[in-house]
C-alpha cells in the first residue's frame, strides 16, 4: 500500500512553517525535506515520523511515540498531529542539532 495524496497533502501542510518542505515517494511511503535534509516520514499507513538525535527520542518516548524499526525516527505525539506548531518544533530539534 502507498502513502495517499492525502497523507502527502496533510504531512507537508503541517509542516509548512517550517519552509518550503519538499517530499519523495519511497519504499512505499514518503520523504519530507526541507532543503536538502530528510527530516521526516510519512509510512504507507500514513503515520508521520521525525528523525531524531538520541536526546530527542527520549522525550518523544516519554510522549508515547513508538520508534519506526531501528531507524533514528520516531512517530509524533498525537498531540502534535493537530498542532503544526507543536510538530514543527519536534522537527526543528533535529534540523538545528
């Protein structure tokens, strides 16, 4: 299954404060990018992964958020999925480490 337009449509969108954030379908699921640096996934059952630095994925795991295989990415707090603030600064602690 690949990730809908959709997903596409409201990953990018909650992530727009962020600059102009820019996607790449792959595996069955989707790359976001600001710049050139991959920030984020979106899986093909549309849930919305931030890299992380080993700090970072603490705190996300202390809000619940579940690891994606043994990648540095972890899901967003669901808290997060209906505040782009909230998501752009999960996302801007890896970008600015």
């Amino acid at each position: 299954m690949a990730v809908s337009d959709a997903d596409i449509a409201f990953a990018t969108d909650l992530f727009s404060d962020l600059g102009h954030v820019t996607s790449r379908k792959m595996f069955g699921g989707l790359g976001l990018y600001l710049d050139a640096a991959i920030f984020a996934l979106v899986s093909s059952e549309g849930r919305i992964y931030v890299k992380t630095t080993p700090e970072t994925a603490a705190m996300l795991a202390d809000e619940g958020a579940e690891q994606f295989h043994n990648m540095p990415y972890w899901s967003l707090p669901e808290s997060a999925l209906d505040d782009p603030e909230t998501a752009c600064d999960w996302a801007r602690r890896f970008l600015t480490s």
